[in-house]
C-alpha cells in the first residue's frame, strides 16, 4: 500500500511570535487523508502562517496542496504579462501552469539580476498577495527551490488581526464603514505592470474597494486589510477627500506594521510556507543581485471579502 500522512504523525510548533508555527511529521509529496486535511486546516486557522520543511514537490503536489486548503486561482498580474507578449512556459515571467507563479531574480537568460519585468532582487514592501482583484486569494503558497547561499530575501509577517484588536479606539472610530480602493496598476515592487500608464488622479485608480477591515470566514474573527500602500495618487480610503485619506491610511500604516505584530523567516532550499491573505501581510528584504533565488507560488482560491460593515446574517 502507497504511504501517507498519518495524523499521529504531525507536530504543530508556534513561532513563540505574534504569529506562525512549523508543522512537522508530513511530507506533502505523499497524499493526506481527511483526518490530517482537518488537522492541517485548524494549525493554519490557529496560526495564520505554516512553516513546512524539506517539502520536495512538482507544480501539480503544490496545486494539490492548495486543495487541501480551499483550491487555487490564477495570480491577477498574469494577465498583464500576456497582454505584454509574454508567451506561458516561455520565460519566468509567465508560468506554463496558469496558477503557478515564478518569483525569481533571474533574468530571460536564467542569471541573476536586480531589476526584472516583475519584482527581480528588490525589497518588497509590507503587502497582502492581489488585494487589487475583486476576491482577492485566501492565501499564498511558496516553495524555495533556490536561495541565496549569503543570504538575503528574508521574508516577514504580520498578525493584522491583531493590528485591528489593539487599534486606539479613535482610530477604530474614524475607519468604521470606510473603504480601501486597491491600487491594480503597480506591482508589490511599486514598479508600474507591463502597458500600463502612470496614474494622475485617484480617478485613474480602477481598482476593487474592500472594506478597511474584514470578517475572516474560517475563524470570524475582524482584522485590518489594507493590501498595498504606494505613492499618490494611488490607493485611497474612497470616503474621503485626498490629503485625509493620506492621513488615515499613514496611521493605519503605522499601526500595522509594528515589529510587535511580525515573525521572520530565513529561507533554506525545501522551505513551504503557507500564509493566510485574509489576516496577515508580509514582506521582504532585498536579495542580494549576484545571487539566484527561485520558488514556485500558488494562491488559495479565495472567496468574496466579507466586511465587518454589514450586519453579519445570523447563523
Ligand atoms: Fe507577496
């Protein structure tokens, strides 16, 4: 009989931070029955981030893990590759699976880089994956196949419900009912997408408005959703005028990224890291450019934000 996952078998190890823990005694190649499924979907409500080691997997084992998690969907700037010209299995750029992310620094030649068409070695910014899409994803899976050997590239996340239980009272008060418009036209680099024309005026920002915080539907709990924050004219609260959005949103900034609130993670080769969209953000220092750094992205599939504005239907 083939192997598989036994439910004995998994130990869930919490960071000891404000989120995070490490799950060992899986191997994610092998297939899962419905009992480690169960216990695997509870580590993630409970921890918001899951820290796999050693995971060896094709693009189609991180799809099926995406499955035990809800499913996957396409990255939203995909789209604006192909529109670009790039042709699927071609380049990095535009992975053959459609729900298969590259995120590299290697250029079209396969050498490191510190600039590429999508986020090359740069730092990035604290961010939640596609805000900018109507039902942004669940959350994110990546897998590291290459990392930097001097390090670099660390990435960081941070606990946004927490962000939103411990917000001043004020500051609770002045975002109540209020919306995010999420800025579709730049990359988490701040660079602006393939055939896309800078923006002038908020109205020039196309994007979906999400509500500032949102009821996450495994665990009903609220957290603060703020996606991506880059230079005017960009994301905007749409309540308000321009220079009080601006105000609003660098207190909420400010907030909700406090070191208080994040774990870090320093990336070895067989590294999975599973994070929740809906309740966390993260980031990441920049790669050292001589250095390749290679993994592999699939998104959860995500469902219809659900606002903390509307009164929730009773159960
Ligand atoms: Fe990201």
């Amino acid at each position: 009989m083939a192997r598989v996952n036994a439910v004995d078998a998994l130990e869930v190890i919490p960071s000891g931070k404000a989120l995070a823990a490490e799950v060992r005694g899986i191997d994610l190649a092998l297939e899962s029955p419905q009992d480690v499924r169960s216990a695997l979907k509870k580590a993630w409500a409970d921890n918001l981030v899951l820290l796999f080691r050693k995971q060896k997997l094709t693009d189609e084992q991180l799809l099926a893990v995406a499955d035990i998690f809800g499913g996957h969907q396409s990255a939203g700037s995909r789209d604006y590759f192909i529109k670009a010209g790039y042709k699927p299995g071609e380049t990095d750029r535009v992975a053959k699976h459609p729900d298969i992310s590259i995120v590299s620094n290697l250029d079209k030649e396969g050498r490191p880089v510190k600039v590429t068409e999508a986020v090359g070695s740069s730092e990035l910014d604290w961010h939640t994956d596609n805000s900018y899409v109507d039902v942004p994803p669940a959350g994110s899976l990546l897998l590291s196949y290459i990392v930097p050997v001097k390090g670099g590239g660390l990435t960081s996340f941070n606990n946004q419900y927490l962000a939103y239980e411990t917000l001043p009272a004020d500051l609770k008060k002045e975002i109540e009912g209020k919306h995010i418009r999420h800025d579709n036209l730049r990359n988490t680099a701040g660079r602006f997408r393939p055939t896309v024309q800078a923006p002038k005026t908020r109205e020039d920002i196309k994007g979906p408005a999400h509500p500032i915080v949102r009821i996450h539907p495994v665990t009903g709990k609220q957290a603060l959703y703020l996606g991506r924050k880059y230079e005017w004219p960009s994301s905007h609260v749409v309540e308000l005028d321009d220079a009080a959005s601006e105000a609003l949103l660098a207190k909420l900034w400010q907030h909700a990224t406090q070191d208080k609130l994040k774990w870090t993670h320093d990336w070895a080769v067989g590294d999975l890291i599973l994070w929740d969209n809906r309740c966390t953000m993260h980031q990441r220092t920049t790669i050292d450019h001589t250095q390749p750094r290679v993994m592999h992205r699939a998104l959860i599939k995500g469902e219809p934000v659900i606002s903390a504005w509307k009164p929730v239907a009773a159960a």
